[in-house]
C-alpha cells in the first residue's frame, strides 16, 4: 500500500536536512570512484528503540557481535517516539553512521534517496549469501520507483485471521468456516440461535469497529473485499494499467455482501462509531462471535479469556486464515517488512566501504546472530526446549539486562533470509495447538497473498492529498454499508476521487509502473 505518512507535508527541518544530505551525497564521496581503500575503523548504527533504558556501550551481546563479524562496531540508539526528528537532524548535520534504520518512506527520505544520499543496493544484494535471499515480493514493496536503498526489516506476511467463540461453534453444532458463505451461515446463526443460551436477543455476529486508519490499512472491509477478489490497494486492468481496487466489480461486491450482512443484524449496528479500544471486549464479553483481524489480536484475547478462566478458555475460541469466496481464493499480505537498514553515502565513501558494511549485514542474517540479537546468550537468560526458548534465571540481574537489552537489538534484525531465531514456547498444550494452527494457516495463505502493484511508487499527489483521497472514499464505503448511499451515490464518490486528484495519483503512478515494467 502506498504509505499514509507520504500524505503529510514536509516540515521545514525535514526539508532542510534533505537539502544539506543532498549537497553532501553530490560532493562526489560517495562513488564507485573514491580511491580510499583503508577499511572502516568502526561502523556505527543508528536505530529507534522503544526501551527507557538502552543498551550500555561494550555490553555481552555487543562484544559477541564484534568477535562473530570482525568488526569495531558502536550503537546509537534513540527513543522511538522522536526517531524521525532526530534522523533529521543527523542528515542536517552531516555527520552520520554507517547504518541508519529508516522506519517508514517519509518525504524526506524519499527526497534523500532520489537526490543519491543512499547507496542503491539493487546490484549488489545478489552477493550475499543472507541478503541475496530476500523474498522477492517484499523487495519489491520495499523499494522506491524500482530501486531498492534499503535491506528490509522482515515481518510476516500474513497476518489477517478470522476469530470466532468456539464455544458457540460448539453450542449449535456448526464447523469452522473455509467460504465466505460459510461465515455469513455461522454470523446469522450467531444473530438468531441464541448462542450464548441467555434466551435475549442480544447477540450478533461479526464485530466490525470504527476503523482508527483509512482505506487499505487491513481492516476488515479490506480484507473481505481482497477475498472477493478486489485486489489489494491497486490492481491493473485489461490492458495493463493501475487502477484503484475501489474501481472494481469485485469491489463492489465485497461492499454488497457486508451491507447485506448489516442489514440483516449480522454485524453490528454501531460499527461506524464503535471504538476499536472495545473491539476486543464485545468478542470477550458475548455481544458478538466473530473478529476479522490478525493472529496478533486473537493472542491478546486468547490471553484475556485464559486469564479469566484457565480451565475452559481453549474452549472459547478458535481461528481460522482466509477464506475462499464465489470469486476465486485469495489472501491479503501485509507489505512484509517494517522500515529498512539503509548506507549513506555520506559515511560510506567507497565500493570497497559499502561491501565492507553489506558483509557485516550479511553475518547479522547468521542464525547465531539472530538468535543473539533476539534472543539473549544461551544458558545465561535462556535455554530450548523442542524448538522453542524460555526464560531462565529470571532473579538475575545478568539475565534481566540481556532480556532488556535484545529488545533494542531486535530493532536492527533484518531476517531476510527467514527468522532463524527462536520464539517463546508457549505456556500451555492448548495454546502450543493453536500456535501450530495459526502458523499452518499463515503458510497457506502467504501462497494465495495478493501484493499491492503500487507499493513500490511514490505519488507526489498523493503525498500531499492522499489523506483527503482517501477519506472520500473511506466515507463513501461506511455510507453505502449502512444503506445511506447507493451504488449511484458510490460512483459519484468514485468520480469525486478522481475529479480531487486522485487521477493525477492514477496518472503518476501508472507512469512509474509502466517505467518498471520496461
């Protein structure tokens, strides 16, 4: 998806320090050309971390990352709440490390990296043996306009998840979904067999909330109108140009099948102004079986329901991945990564420097890098157990530094070459199985994911309008839900989109792509 922060305009310290990096970035340092050959004496990494306390300098894991990859190394470690102020500063300044963690495509990096601030990475990733095994979709969604400045900080891919009480699957007797009309069947059963066996109607099926973000940021709606086919973000036509999903048939279909769900009570009525911050307590509470959102929050409730009853929590929920709709089976990704690892050309003068600082990336992508980086030191704040780690020595102060510590670490962890790391074991068999489950599923669909064509490009429409874009149609859709607008009234919206600039991002990204494909 194209990034929401790229619709906020440029603050003036962002632009300045666009500006001073680019100046430096031409001086001409940064080329294949520069004649020093001196090998770096230490390579710095500036990264966010969300921990108050940081790691000390010379700490355990910091000395095993320098005896494994053979490099003088120094962290630089900011609080992840004014990460995007200070990077700014530090490109104003010009004095900058050799690694620098850029969380999202902002404006000012963008600008950065089209004015040559940043090695392009594209031909030299191959040489790797870690770095070369990048997925190729998240590649591609982590680059700009086709090139790529960065090495992605791997996420998984799919994430979306349908969560259902299990005891009310039980209850009336009804399996798990695998269609779409299997869950339309299970969310009217919900609304009119009494589920939860209090003889009120008082209960429905799938709980929608107001969606705290916009249009293509995995909400429910854009989940159920990718399995419908509608694509994800853009799709192209039948002549191979981008399009907005929202022009869709498909799109269109998506929108009629839940409005036909709203207007028999199978979601919720309030959906348009139900906050997400109860979202999880409507499912936990009985109001309503069904949740579609990510494994992510069906843990968190899964956490909940335990810690309210440790004996029958496992059965009162289950989970399932996408399902399979009347117009084909698809799923839909994440962009697959988290901001990106990116060289500046400013500290990293040389070919011979950059292939210096891209093997030490390379090694960090080792699994005794990551399993350093994201777990600790083995046998002092952990030990495995049938794949899996857990905590030991809890009491100790060693162990709780390092426990601390990774944290931050954890933050310059690509894992392009797949988590090699070890997750924490889960606490009960009941919880172990629907791990396993929720793992399964997630490989199946990551085979069906449908990628966003348009992530790569960058729209200087849409930096600066795509909030209000995307708001038209964001209304539109919760209008036409709800009955309050027609399909007339839903492509006068889609016109309004247009006719603001949302052809312009049409136009512009077309241009890019078109470019791309040549």
């Amino acid at each position: 998806m194209i990034k929401k922060t790229l619709a906020k305009r440029l603050p003036a310290v962002a632009m300045l320090a666009t500006i001073a990096f680019a100046l430096t970035a031409c001086s001409g340092e940064g080329s294949k050309e520069g004649t020093s050959s001196a090998k770096l004496d230490e390579i710095t990494i500036m990264s966010p971390t969300l921990e108050a306390v940081t790691p000390e300098a010379g700490n355990q894991i910091e000395k095993k990352i320098e005896e494994y990859t053979g490099e003088k190394i120094s962290f630089e470690w900011v609080p992840n709440s004014n990460y995007q102020d200070r990077m700014n500063i530090v490109l104003a300044s010009g004095d900058l490390p050799e690694v620098m963690v850029v969380t999202q495509k902002t404006g000012s990096f963008v600008t950065s990296a089209e004015s040559d601030a940043f090695w392009d990475l594209t031909d030299y990733l191959k040489d790797y043996p870690n770095l070369s095994q990048e997925i190729a979709e998240i590649k591609n969604n982590s680059s700009l306009n086709g090139k790529v400045y960065g090495i992605y900080r791997k996420r998984d891919i799919m994430r979306s998840a349908v969560m259902i009480r299990k005891d009310w699957l039980d209850k009336l007797g009804l399996e798990e979904p695998k269609t779409t009309e299997d869950l339309y069947n299970i969310a009217k059963a919900f609304k009119e067999k009494d589920p939860n066996g209090n003889g009120i109607d008082d209960t429905t099926g799938l709980i929608i909330p107001q969606w705290p973000a916009t249009i293509n940021t995995n909400s429910p709606i854009d989940t159920i109108a990718t399995w419908f086919g509608a694509g994800n973000a853009w799709i192209t036509d039948d002549k191979g140009n981008l399009k907005p999903s929202f022009d869709s048939k498909e799109y269109r279909e998506a929108l009629k099948w839940i409005k036909k769900m709203y207007d028999e009570g199978l979601i919720n009525q309030d959906f348009a102004t139900l906050s997400a911050d109860d979202w999880n307590n409507q499912f936990i509470s009985g109001k309503g079986g069904i949740i579609i959102d990510t494994y992510s929050r069906f843990y968190t409730i899964q956490t909940a329901l335990k810690d309210a009853d440790q004996e029958n929590f496992g059965k009162q929920i289950t989970v399932v991945g996408s399902l399979e709709s009347p117009n084909g089976d698809y799923a839909l990704p994440t962009d697959g990564y988290a901001g990106m690892l990116v060289i500046p050309k400013a500290s990293v003068k040389t070919e011979e420097h950059l292939k210096q600082v891209l093997t030490f990336l390379d090694k960090l992508n080792d699994k005794e890098m990551q399993v350093l980086m994201n777990n600790g030191i083995e046998g002092v704040n952990f030990e495995v157990s049938d794949g899996f780690s857990s905590l030991i020595n809890q009491d100790s102060n060693e162990a709780k530094t390092i426990v601390n510590d990774v944290k931050s670490y954890a933050q310059v962890g690509t894992n392009v070459a797949g988590n090699k790391y070890y997750v924490a074991k889960p606490a009960t068999d009941i919880e172990l199985a629907n791990y396993k489950k929720a793992q399964e599923s997630m490989k199946e669909d990551t085979e069906k994911a449908v990628f966003n064509p348009a992530s790569p490009f960058i729209s200087p429409t849409y930096t600066q309008n795509g909030t209000q874009l995307d708001n038209i149609i964001q209304d539109a859709r919760i209008q036409y839900i709800a009955g309050q607008i027609d399909d007339k009234g839903w492509e006068d919206a889609v016109e309004l989109w247009k006719t603001s600039g949302g052809q312009n991002v049409q136009n512009e990204l077309n241009e890019l792509y078109q470019k791309a494909q040549q």
